[in-house]
C-alpha cells in the first residue's frame, strides 16, 4: 500500500510586494494584448486579487521548500472586496479564480490585506 503525506506550508515568504488600485492591476495585465484576447488568470481570496510568481527553483529554494518554506520573488495584488469570476478591459478578459478554500493562498490575501489597512 501507498502512504500518503500532507504536508502543508509552513511559511511563505514574500520578497517584494506591489500593490496597486484594482484598475491599475487590470491595465498592467491588459497592455499591449489584442482585443479578444485572454490573460493568464489571477487569483481572488478574502477581498484581495493578486498574482505570485516564484522564484527560480535553484538548490538552495528546492532545500528550503522541501523544509516547508516557499519563497515568491513578487506578489503582484489589489483589494477587490467582491469575487467576480473575470475582469474585462479593453476587450480584453482576466480570468479570476477564487481559491478561498487554499489555506495557504488565503492566508497570503489576508496578509496583504492587512497590510493595506496599515496604510
């Protein structure tokens, strides 16, 4: 028989952070696309919208992950206190997938959004 092991993240580490207005999100990932076309999606949880992306997967990051620690070279986010399955500029579509029920994804929004609140 086959173990299976859980093993949630235990920490997330977020080397920079970039917040803008919702609007300003949405032209950064429209710019330049043809009309009609589909951005790569963006993730919504607890009112915030955001994009991460990781760092290379070099020795040093596949040791730390494999000890629970991710690192994301940057978090691109905004608040958006309501879920809406796509945002929609300039003929262009984004799609937004609610991932609420990651632990780890919403405990990212509720940083950022407390980071927000901060300001």
């Amino acid at each position: 028989m086959v173990e299976v092991d859980f093993k949630p993240w235990q920490k997330i580490v977020i080397h920079e952070d970039i917040e803008y207005k919702l609007s300003d999100l949405v032209k950064s990932r429209v710019l330049g696309l043809q009309l009609g076309s589909i951005t790569p999606p963006l993730v919504w949880a607890e009112g915030v919208i955001f994009s991460r992306n990781p760092m290379p997967p070099t020795q040093d990051i596949i040791k730390e992950q494999l000890q629970g620690i991710v690192h994301l070279s940057s978090v691109e986010w905004a608040i958006m206190p309501k879920y809406r399955s796509a945002l929609k500029s300039g003929g262009v579509t984004i799609p937004v997938v609610k991932v609420s029920q990651n632990a780890s994804l919403r405990a990212v929004a509720q940083e950022l959004k407390r980071k927000h609140k901060k300001h």
